[in-house]
C-alpha cells in the first residue's frame, strides 16, 4: 500500500503498510512483519467509482417503445427533436414542405461544430417550432412531419 522511511535516534527503518482491516494492520518493518493494533478503526482508501447510465439517443422517446409503426397505423407522422443544446444556424424547409427520408432540414451549432439534422421518416412538413438563430436545448422538439 504505502511506504514510509523513519529515522529513530539515528536508526533509519524502511517501512511498509501491506493491508488495514478495521482496527489491524499489518506492517514491514526492515523485512520483518509485524502486526499493529490502531486506536481507531481505519479504512482504506478507495477510489471512487463512477457508474454512468445507458445513453439513449434524446430522439428516441424511449428506448422500450418499438421504432417502427404498425401496418394499420398512420405512417410518417412525428417529431425532429434537437440531439444537442446549440442554435440553429440555417433551415433548410418551410411549412408545406414534402421531405424524404434522409433529406437535411437544417444544420444546427453544438459545441462550436455544424451538425445538419435530417429527416428520419417521410412526409409533410406540418409545423417549425424553432427558427434560424433560436437557441435549443437537448430533445427539444424542432419540426413536425405529418402525413
């Protein structure tokens, strides 16, 4: 664990703590092992460990809900959410607009980088909540594509 150099009236004793348990450690002393008794429990030194989620694309609405629509179901209708904070910098459609899947509609700055958002179902552009230089914060909803 650590080691640790003492002079004691002139005499040098290299030393080294191997382990800590509650209240006794054990400690070489110049090669020999000793067992030492601390007045108060002792604990080692852990490092703290960092325990993160699994990321789920702010885009998905959650990560249980199937991504495709029934054969019955309406086809093409949704949101395009913002993946980053950042401020739109160009829109590339308007309201009416048909788009196609994979079809860019507008390019937005994160983190000093020009991301383009494009479209991820077909349709009609039904509404814009955001405009060119609005600023947008992570999963908040940008455009509308209806049927």
């Amino acid at each position: 664990m650590k080691k640790f150099k003492f002079t004691i009236n002139g005499n040098q004793y290299e030393t080294e703590i191997l382990t800590v348990e509650d209240n006794i450690a054990e400690v070489e002393v110049n090669g020999t092992l000793y067992k030492v008794e601390v007045d108060k429990t002792m604990k080692a030194v852990k490092t703290p460990r960092l325990i993160r989620q699994t990321a789920v694309p702010s885009t998905d609405s959650h990560p249980s809900v199937a991504k495709t629509s029934s054969p019955a179901g309406p086809k093409g209708a949704g949101s395009i959410k913002s993946p980053l904070p950042g401020v739109i910098l160009e829109m590339f459609v308007r309201e009416g607009d048909i788009v196609k899947m994979g079809q860019k509609l507008l390019m937005l700055e994160a983190m000093k980088m020009e991301n383009n958002i494009e479209a991820d179902k077909a349709g009609k552009v039904t509404s814009i909540l955001k405009g060119k230089g609005d600023n947008v914060m992570e999963g908040d909803v940008l455009i509308i594509i209806g049927d």
